[in-house]
C-alpha cells in the first residue's frame, strides 16, 4: 500500500459539481493506492502511520489535536513510467480488490478516533487544497 499525505489548511473532493467530501481546517490530505498483495496487516499499518505521523504544526500529529483526515483513492501512485512515454498501471490492484482495502484504512482511522472525509471510489474527481508548509511525505508499508 502506499499514500502520499499532505498536510493542509484545507481540502476537499468534487464529483459532478458537488462537494463529497471536504475538511475545513487544518489536516491531513491521503490519497491512498493498493496493490496486489495488500491486506489487513497493510490496512492496520497505514492507517496507524497516518493517524500518528507526527507532521503537522509543532510536529503534531493527527491523534494529538484531532485533525481531520480527507482520503481519497488514487491508483495512479501505483504507475510505472520507467519504460517509454506511456504509464503502465500494473501494479494497481483492480478495483475489485483496492476499494474493500481503501474503504478499510478508513475505517481503521474512524475507529483510531480520526474524522475521515472521502472521495468517491472509482469517480472522475476534482481535489482542491491549500498545502501549508508545503508538507509532503509519500508513504509504503513494510
């Protein structure tokens, strides 16, 4: 599993026009991508990564001031662009197998004690932020 987490002021998914999902304040944007060999022992690690890494103001973490977190699905993390012009996506896990494991590093953070705002899985979005620092970290588990 990997994620690219970005700490911001603000953050929020559109679909069709409408806002899906959003945080207000500061936190934690996550978009998430799955690979073939992920499970629960991935989804467990992740979300615990998350909720704990301390990058926010003051090295903060999420768990110690309660910040929001806005996770979305992205497969793309997974491209491998080393060969030609054209991204290969090969190592994504179909959505089949991705989206029970995205919707479950959600839900180990909901029960963590974060509040989680998420895209839509699959869906042609828009992610706006305002990144504050910028603060960056692209993240695989073990």
């Amino acid at each position: 599993m990997r994620a690219v987490i970005q700490r911001v002021l603000s953050a929020s998914v559109v679909v069709d026009g409408t806002v899906v999902g959003a945080i207000e304040e500061p936190g934690l944007l996550a978009l998430v991508g799955v690979t073939h060999t992920d499970g629960p022992a991935e989804v467990a690690w992740m979300a615990r990564k998350i909720w704990e890494l301390r990058i926010l103001r003051e090295e903060r973490s999420a768990s110690d001031v309660g910040a929001p977190i806005l996770a979305v699905s992205q497969f793309t993390l997974y491209a491998d662009a080393r060969k030609g012009r054209r991204p290969t996506w090969n190592a994504a896990a179909p959505g089949a197998v991705s989206e029970p494991l995205f919707e479950a590093v959600c839900g180990e953070l909901e029960r963590l004690g974060a509040t989680v705002a998420r895209g839509v899985f699959g869906a042609d979005m828009r992610v706006e932020l305002v990144n504050d620092g910028p603060v960056t970290l692209v993240l695989d588990t073990p």
